[in-house]
C-alpha cells in the first residue's frame, strides 16, 4: 500500500501511525513516531461495551433493566419520571435523557464532588430516556462501574482474561475515579496496534483464533445503527460511531479511530494528535479505503 498521497494531505495534521489490514492481513503501515502506549480518550468506550456484551452473556446483567434497579442505593432523594424510566441500553447510546456533557476531560479535575455515581444519577433527566441524542461520559461510566459491581472486581481485571490477554494485550493502564472504579468512559492506554486489535475482533464478528471472545449478536448490534446522533447521519451504535461507506468506528479525541469495514473486510486503525477530524477523516476515504 503507497500511503504517499495520504501523507502529502495530513503532513500538519498530527498523524502518529496508520495501520491497516484486508482479509486477515496486514497490507500497509506507516509510522510518524514510535508505537508507545497513548490515551485513546474516547475510543475507550467501544472496550466498555465490549465488557458490557460479555457480561450480557455471563448472565451479569441485561440492557432492560431500570437503573433505579442497578444503582438502587445510589439514587437522588427525588427520582424523576424520566430517571426511572432509564435502562442500561441508554447508558450506551447516547440517549440517557441528561441535557448536557458531564464527567468531560476538562470538568473531571475539579469536581468537589468524589462519588461520580451519585453526582451522574443526580444530575437533572430532562429528556425521556431513548429520544435525544446528548453525548456525554456519564452512560458509559455508569456501564463500567455496573459490570464492575456485578462482576466483583475492576473493568481491567474483568477483561483480561476475557479480552486483553487473548487477543495479546498486556495489562493496560485505565483511568480511575476517586473512589477507584475504572473511568469506561475514557482515558485508557493502548498502542496503535493494541487499539487495531479491537477492531479486527469486530470485523471477526468476536472471534479470535477460533475462539468466541464476544457474542456475534453483541459485535452486529453494537455496530449497527441504533440511533440517529446530532453530528451526521450515519448514527451510532452501542459506544460505536457510524461512519462513511456503512463504517463503524471506536472513535477518541484528537483523532483515536479503528474504522471497521465490512464491505471491504478491513480495518484502518489511525492514532494521531489532530484537531481537524473531517480533513483527516477525508484522507482515510479518499486516499487509503480506495487501495484497499
């Protein structure tokens, strides 16, 4: 694969590395600095849905049960219509009923407040759960803390042996909150091809090596169309982003993305320090899908 054309359109747009692989093989990469774990912000998500399929599976938990259910002793004195109507499939669709982005980047560092879990059932449920679409932390960490406490032990330690270790990822370091439950919302470290993992085991429809590692009814719902988001048109899945040419994508701040291609039997992973998505975005679907 010649990636000189993409190089020529994102040579100031930040580009770390570039990996991509067709029918099970890698046919092109390109490096722009050395491969060392990096937060992959949000494209941590798609890893805590992942935890959330497996567990469905486990018996763990189900996406219809009501929140007031699952976080029963940490509810608001005042729970409202909207809140308990809440079920775990809302907490991975960006559709919770919050009006706005909590538990962001920016706002985390100086919360007074310590248990997140508390703060995120308090914050005021403006919308019937299912019928807007407001991105925000708060869905995927109550997920992760919710396998954590059905699981009896931290995200990390449930997926590894799940997850990381079968598909040969060493123990990866993960965002904590101050009481210590993994931050499934964001802020865990993987190299480029630790994140390209991720997404060849979901153009494998959860297999890997012959082995099952997640339900193929989880792998084609969550990178499916589940709902409309306020950005495009192409939706968003379960903590997936839908995307150009029927794609699905793990997608992180500053351009994280292992972009899934059923169509082609592809994946590209990019990793990059870039604040101008769309120009990069482009790049990959001109210059790099088309040799694919």
């Amino acid at each position: 694969m010649n990636f000189d054309a993409f190089e020529k359109k994102v040579k100031d747009l930040g580009v770390l590395g570039i990996v991509v692989t067709k029918d099970g093989k890698e046919i092109g990469k390109k490096l722009w600095d050395e491969q060392c774990r990096r937060n992959v912000y949000s494209a941590s998500k798609s890893f805590t849905s992942t935890a959330v399929g497996i567990a469905v599976k486990e018996g763990l938990l189900s996406l219809d049960e009501k929140l007031v259910d699952c976080f029963d002793e940490d509810l608001p004195e005042n729970v409202s219509e909207n809140l308990a109507k809440a079920t775990v499939k809302d907490l991975l669709t960006m559709c919770l009923g919050q009006e706005k982005a909590e538990l962001m980047g920016a706002q985390r560092p100086v919360y007074e407040e310590e248990d997140w879990v508390k703060m995120s059932l308090a914050l005021p449920f403006v919308y019937e759960p299912g019928t807007k679409f407001v991105y925000n932390n708060v869905g995927p960490y109550l997920a992760g803390v919710l396998v954590e406490r059905r699981a009896g032990c931290d995200l990390v330690s449930y997926l590894y042996p799940r997850l990381f270790k079968p598909l040969g990822i060493a123990r990866p370091t993960w965002e904590l909150d101050p009481y210590g439950h993994v931050f499934g919302a964001g802020g865990l470290y993987l190299t480029m091809d630790e994140l390209h993992k991720l997404g060849l085991l979901y153009l494998q429809n959860g297999n890997w090596n012959g082995k099952q590692l997640v339900p193929e009814s989880w792998v084609k719902a969550a990178t499916s169309k589940q709902v409309e988001n306020d950005v495009d048109s192409f939706g968003y899945g379960y903590l997936f982003w839908g995307g150009r040419e029927n794609t699905f994508r793990a997608d992180g701040k500053y351009c994280q993305w292992s972009i899934i291609n059923r169509e082609k039997n592809a994946v590209v992973t990019v990793v990059a320090e870039c604040r101008r998505s769309p120009e990069l975005m482009d790049a990959v679907f001109t210059e790099v899908f088309p040799q694919v």
